[in-house]
C-alpha cells in the first residue's frame, strides 16, 4: 500500500526564501517525490521545518 506525505527539501531553499512543496509517495521502500506549484514560506513552517497544517497546502493539494 502506498503512503503520501506532502513535504520539502530543506536543502533547496530559494533565494526569496521560500521552498517548494512536494509530495512524497513511498510504495515498497521505493520512494518518489512529485513537484507541485506551491511554495511555502518560514510562517508556514516549524521549528523543524515541517508544513504545519493550517498554512492552506493541505486545502489546495
């Protein structure tokens, strides 16, 4: 069974300080990532830099 989890790279920070989001699929211990069109910025993160769920990416994908 496959697993979801939207994420980013925290490595690949852009230069007006944003990063894009992706979703992570896992099926079989092979993973894939899938480009979307949306970006985040440092308010719609943690600490941990983890997507906070009521920064509106969950609603738009």
């Amino acid at each position: 069974m496959a697993t979801f989890k939207i994420c980013i790279n925290k490595q690949k920070e852009k230069s007006d300080h944003t990063w894009n989001v992706k979703i992570c699929v896992t099926h079989f211990r092979d993973i894939a990532y899938i480009g979307t069109n949306d970006y985040v910025t440092l308010k719609s993160l943690n600490k941990k830099k983890d997507i906070l769920e009521d920064s509106g990416i969950y609603a738009s994908i």
